[in-house]
C-alpha cells in the first residue's frame, strides 16, 4: 500500500473521541473529537496560510479615499462572484454555506463600516481589517451558534484582503493523488467545495460537531475529526497518517501492512452499513427503537427515505430562526404538518421551542446574560411568557389535523426541554394533556436525572440530551474545542447519570429514549441499550452505522459493556473498556 493510498469507511455517524489529557496528545497519536467515523492511511496536506493581517502603516490622502473604496468594492465583488460561482457546482448544504459566506461578502452594515474607516483615512485593507474585527467581537460575545461563524467572517476577510494586494486566494492547495487535509480551522467556502476523491479526511485544530466543517464532512462522507487542539502541528506536511474518525485519532509512523488491515476492516463493515435494512435490534432479538433528528420538512422526508422508524427529535426552533416575530399558530401549523405527513404511521417526536443560549430566537426576545447557557433557556422561557407556550402546542395539534395523523399505530409525542424540577413537569403535562397531547420531558439537567422517577410519575416518557446533559455534568462548554476531552459522553459521570434515569424508567415503566449525539456513536449504542435505553434518535446518515453495529452483539453483550464502561475512570478508558469486551 502506497502512501497515497486510502481507503474509507462510509458511515455518516457522529460518535464521541475517547478524552485524553488537557495537551491531547499522545506517542505518535494526536487526539481529538471525532465527528464522522472510517479509516483512512495517506499522506497530510496543510491548508494555504492565510494573509498576514495588517496593520496601520500609513493614511490615505483625501484625494485618493473614494478610489480606496471603490476598490474595496471591486475586490468584494470578484470574491462574492468566485464563491457564487462554486455554489451552482454544489448543493445540499455546501450550496447553502457558499451561499451564506456570499451574503457576507456583500453584507452592507459591514461594508459601511469599511467605507467609514476608509473615509477617515485608512487603508482599504486596514479598514477590512477592523470592520471585520467588530463583528467578530459581536459574534463571539453573543456564545453558541454565533461564535462559531467567525471563521465565515474570518475567511470573508482574508479572501477580500488577498484580493486587494493581488495575491493568491487562501484555501485548499491542489493535488493530485488522495491527502488527508489539516488545518487549524478549515474556512466553511473551502469545505463546501471539497473533492472527496482527492481530499480523504479533514482534521482541524478548532471547530466543533455542530461546526461548518463538520456537517459537510458528513454529508460528503469523509472521515472528519475537529478540535485537536496545537498537538496538531506536529505532523508535517507530506507525512503518511492513519486517521480513524470514529476514535478522533490522527496517527504517525504506522507500519504500511497494520494501516492496510485496520483499512480493510474498516471498509467491510462499511459495506454491512450499506447493505443494512433494519430493523435495529441485537443479535438475539432485543429491539431498541431507530429514529431520526430533523429539523424541517425536507430532512423529515430524507429521514423517511432511511431506515429510520420514525422522528426522535424534532428541533422545532430550527424552523425560526430567521424570524423576527411569532409565527401564528395557523403558519405554525403548516410547518409541523410538512414534518407530520413525512411519517404518516411513524413515531414523531417534537420538542418545544429550545431557544436561547446557542440558539437565538429573535421573537422571543430573551435578555443578555452573561451565561446564556445556565440562563433563561429551553422551558423556562415560558416561565415568563405562557402564552408563547400555549401556542405551540396549540400549533402542535392544530398540525396533527393538518396533517391527517389519525392512525393509532402514530404516536406523536411532545417534550420540553431543559426540565429541572418535578414541578416544571407537572405543569408542562398538564398543558399537553389539556390538549389530548402526550408529554414528556428532555433529561439534560443533572437535577431531572437525579429525580428522575418522581418527573417520570407525571410522564408519558423521557428523551436523553446527552449533548446538555454532558456539558452540564462536567462544567464545561461543549462548543469549546480546548475541553473537548471533557465535553465527551463517554465519560462514566454522565453514563451513571444516563442509567439513572433508565432505572426510574424501569420502576416507573416510561419509555427512556437518546437523542443527543451518543445515539450516533456504534459502539455507544451498544452500552446505552446495555443501560436500558428503548430508543436511539440521531442524524439520518448515522443510524444504519448504529443498526449494523448492534446486530453484531447480543444483549448480555450490552449489558456486560455497560458495566465494563461504568466502572471506568475516565472516558477513554470507558470507550476501550466497552470495545474489549466485543474483542476490539
């Protein structure tokens, strides 16, 4: 096998990376969090270096301003045209990336910002410069989904400033023969337009699971592993490595022949993802409930196209985000009828309005917090509006009518997010059940897994948010790449905490089910089926790696990791601890 050789495992899942320590680093290994799994063995290629930023060194004449700006403007047109042009080459969501990245090309609150600047003397490339600074400032400060658009601005920036000083465009470098790319944080333009032939696996020092990056990698289906941390920068460009995306690994100096095996390993059971059909059960018959996360019409309709049973999660504010006053519960109606109908006899799965923190609602009209994270988020939004509330679930079944989901084999079920206290259960079932809707709760705050079975006496059944419940647990913010070796829900506090909850559910005889990004992880799967889990909700692409898995192993199996896993010390030894015990 040559060094330009590759080989990947297809499956779009998004497990968790084994923790390590705080440098992430190990002999020979570069750790880091894996966001799609599969193996591959090639050589690294590093991303173009981007502009050196400038600094003020000189003031434009008067004379000389307006002919300053107008080149920044020609420069911005040139970059915006070059990105548009990519995007008819594309589609899914690399065309909506390239598209958004255009729009902040030709954003005008940031080219006045420019031209002030320009106007008051400084360079157009000083001025670019320091617009873009502010907004970034901004974008950082309001947290969450915002901060992690600043490599879009970021990128913007540097295109436009390569542009004025004619220098060669920032970005992917060109080859010929199968690389993994590294980069410190790969700039979304540059994602979206990656040739998944020659560009085997990404690997970047930042960036998260919910990142640009990420997204795309899974929809190409490369191997992909984000937030690395510096001990990146030890491989050198050229250097033959094995990236294994779904243990978050980038390893050097592997032998040739033991790279070839684990690619080859790799590859078959990828050809069994591909051929699996469901349903998802273990090898000895113990059926656990497949189920697809959507946000809107369309990925409910690619979810009903998979193998997924129903819909685990629907992310409701994701239908909002854009709109700056309520939709009416008519309008509201409309949109939860399109996610209906794609499962007319299916299980859905809606969850209430989760704004807040990383996901701002502009008609919700929230307050700044310093900690929007542990602030007013999630259910206790409606604390101060009950109405907002009500007229969701009224919109819920008003969708239901639309829909025309009168089958008793289609469940449809609604969840709050973000319940802490046996009282904020009781007082959201009550809501639903005015409306003959059946209640549940999001088990995401540590307090809701510790009380579980007295929420659960007010419950129809519950949804595990591993994500939350993770970054809760271990005080840390799970967007963040230097805590990436703590925000993992391998680690064996959150899985104490996750059979927690199943326990109440067995004494209580309520559904338990995962919607968090463990669900997608195979051999977590396993161990949280192992839990007593009923049901498993993850990104489309991700479930038939998850349903392949499981049919390999039998229930005691399950059951055997999970202890091996809850008797762990930390999350990676909790993942190696699970693997041994199926001889991996």
């Amino acid at each position: 096998m040559t060094q330009t050789e590759a080989s990947s495992a297809s499956s779009a899942a998004q497990p968790p990376v084994p923790s390590t320590g705080p440098d992430g680093s190990g002999q020979g290994t570069v750790r880091g969090r894996s966001v799609v799994p599969g193996v591959v063995y090639a050589p690294v290629t590093w991303v173009t270096e981007r502009p050196e930023l400038p600094e003020p060194t000189e003031t434009v004449p008067e004379d000389r301003r307006d002919s300053e700006f107008e080149a920044f403007t020609a420069a911005v047109d040139t970059v915006a045209d070059r990105l548009a042009a990519r995007s008819h080459n594309v589609d899914g969501h690399a065309r909506q990336v390239l598209e958004a990245t255009v729009a902040i090309a030709r954003d005008r609150a940031w080219a006045r910002k420019v031209k002030k600047s320009v106007a008051a003397g400084q360079t157009a490339v000083y001025a670019v410069r320091q617009a873009t600074e502010d907004f970034i400032v901004m974008f950082r400060k309001a947290g969450g989904v915002m901060a992690e658009r600043v490599t879009d601005l970021a990128d913007v920036r540097d295109r436009v400033i390569a542009e004025l000083r004619g220098e060669p465009e920032p970005g992917i470098p060109q080859v010929d023969s199968p690389h993994v790319l590294l980069a410190d944080d790969l700039a979304p333009a540059d994602t979206a337009t990656l040739d998944p032939d020659l560009i085997v696996a990404v690997v970047t020092e930042k960036g998260g699971a919910t990142s640009h990056t990420a997204i795309i990698a899974r929809q190409l289906d490369i191997p992909c592993v984000v937030a690395t941390g510096p001990a990146l920068q030890t491989v050198t460009e050229g250097t033959a490595v094995v990236v294994d995306g779904g243990e978050g690994t980038v390893e050097t100096g592997v032998d040739p022949e033991e790279a070839r095996s684990r690619v080859d390993a790799a590859a078959r059971f990828s050809e069994k993802v591909r051929s699996w059909t469901g349903p998802a059960q273990t090898s000895d018959g113990q059926r656990v409930q497949l189920l697809a996360n959507v946000q809107d019409g369309v990925t409910a309709e690619q979810a009903a196209a998979s193998v997924a049973e129903g819909i685990g999660l629907f992310r409701t504010e994701l239908c909002f985000l854009s709109e700056t006053s309520e939709p009416s519960v008519d309008q509201q109606a409309e949109r939860y009828a399109e996610v209906f109908r794609a499962f007319p006899e299916g299980k859905v799965v809606v969850r209430t309005l989760d704004a807040g923190s990383d996901k701002p609602v502009p008609f919700v009209n929230a307050e700044d917090e310093d900690n929007p994270a542990l602030g007013v988020r999630g259910l206790r939004i409606a604390r101060g509006n009950t109405q907002l509330l009500e007229r969701q679930l009224d919109g819920i079944s008003r969708g239901l009518e639309l829909s025309g989901r009168t089958s008793s084999t289609a469940q449809t079920w609604v969840m709050a997010p973000m319940v802490a206290t046996v009282y904020e259960a009781k007082w959201f079932a009550q809501l639903c059940h005015e409306r003959g809707l059946t209640a549940g709760a999001m088990i995401e705050v540590p307090a809701a897994a510790l009380m579980a079975e007295k929420i659960m006496s007010y419950l129809d059944f519950v949804s595990i948010g591993t994500n939350d419940l993770t970054q809760y647990t271990m005080a840390a913010d799970r967007l963040s790449s230097s805590l990436a070796y703590l925000t993992d829900p391998w680690q064996p506090a959150v899985l104490h905490l996750v059979h927690t909850t199943c326990r109440a559910g067995s004494v209580t005889r309520t559904a338990v089910g995962v919607c968090g990004e463990a669900a997608a992880d195979p051999l977590l799967a396993c161990v949280l089926t192992g839990l007593g889990v009923n049901s498993l909700s993850a990104a489309t692409p991700a479930l038939a790696a998850v349903g392949a898995q499981l049919g390999e192993v039998d229930f005691v199996t399950c059951r055997n990791m999970a202890a091996a896993a809850l008797n762990a010390e930390g999350a990676e030894e909790a993942r190696t601890a699970a693997a041994a015990v199926i001889g991996r």
